[in-house]
C-alpha cells in the first residue's frame, strides 16, 4: 500500500507515534493549540512529521495513527516534517523498534526490493547499500533470485548466508534519516 500523491507530493496515509511533548518542542514555534505535539514516523516513506493531537486524544508511543487528510480520530493536525536532528531523545530512541515493526508488517514491499532491485551505478548495486551487504552476499542474494525470486525473510535466511534481513534494512532507513546520504532507496529527501 503506498501513500496518497496529489501533484507530485506524496504524502503518508499512517504513521507510528515516537513521542508526545505535552507542552510542545524546546525552540519550535508554538502554534497556538494548546495540546502539545506528537512525533511520528510515516509508515510508507518513513517521513518524520510533527502533529497535534485531538484534544483529549489518548495516545501511546509505538501507536499506528491515521495521518491522512480527512477522517482523523487522533490527528488534529500535521504542523510538517521534522529533522532527524529535531527528534527528541526518546524519538530517537524509540525509532530503530518502530522502524522494524514497519517493516515486519510489510514484508512483502521489502521482500520486493531483494527480489528487484537494480544497480545503482556501473559498479554500485542498491544491495550493498544496506549494512553488512557486501559484494560476496550481493552476488548469493543476486544469484538466488534468479533461480526464484523470494518470498519471504525467512526464506531469504534459508536460501543465503544473511544475518536478521529486518534489522539490516533498519539500519539503512535509520542512516537515511540520520545522515547526509548519496542514495535513498526507502526514504525521500527532506
């Protein structure tokens, strides 16, 4: 499931909640509502948003939220994106889990990027853009797939020699979000 697109933008229909600032975020503007601010990452382009809640809203960290634009419960509003810099200390160490758990629930889109993914230059392919793939486990998981394509991680494990697949590609949405990166096969630039 991908997100919503109007001209051009994409936008996240869902996002995961990584923390609440009951009185809003230290240095950023208020906005007037008067019921804090949520952080959340997007569960289709991990996008990092800042919301207000729906007053009264109970909200927990690590909850799926409807973010897209009408039929809200708990999402007042998406005051916009956020840095990965702006996160708060909890945020951040709330995000690599969550990450994992947006990718665990759609293994099928990820399992896709194994079984797809292309060179990204002459003497790059997207694989061993991800953590811990290098050429020799790029060229089993390249080798694999053609004789037929993956259905599953477990199945991935199996058939190559590949630590936890799922911590692997967190790792590489999470340098994504974090760093000034070349490349980015998960996430869209800020």
């Amino acid at each position: 499931m991908q997100g919503m697109e109007r001209e051009g933008k994409k936008y996240e229909e869902y996002a995961y909640v990584l923390d609440q600032l009951p009185h809003g975020r230290p240095g950023a503007p208020r906005y007037g509502y008067g019921r804090g601010i949520i952080q959340l990452v997007g569960e289709t382009y991990f996008t990092l948003l800042e919301a207000t809640p729906k007053r009264d809203a109970k909200i927990e960290i690590g909850e799926r939220l409807y973010v897209g634009r009408i039929g809200r419960t708990k999402v007042d509003h998406i005051l916009g994106r956020i840095s990965y810099d702006e996160l708060t200390a909890t945020a951040k160490a709330e995000l690599p889990g969550i990450i994992e758990k947006i990718i665990r629930s759609n293994e099928k889109r990820f399992i896709e990027f194994f079984n797809r993914s292309q060179p990204v230059t002459p003497k790059m392919h997207a694989l061993e853009l991800i953590p811990g793939i290098g050429k020799k486990l790029m060229w089993q998981i390249l080798e694999e797939r053609e004789r037929k394509p993956f259905e599953s991680f477990e199945d991935l494990q199996s058939r190559v020699n590949i630590p936890d697949p799922v911590k692997l590609l967190a790792r590489r949405v999470l340098k994504e979000l974090s760093e000034d990166e070349k490349y980015f096969l998960f996430t869209r630039p800020a």
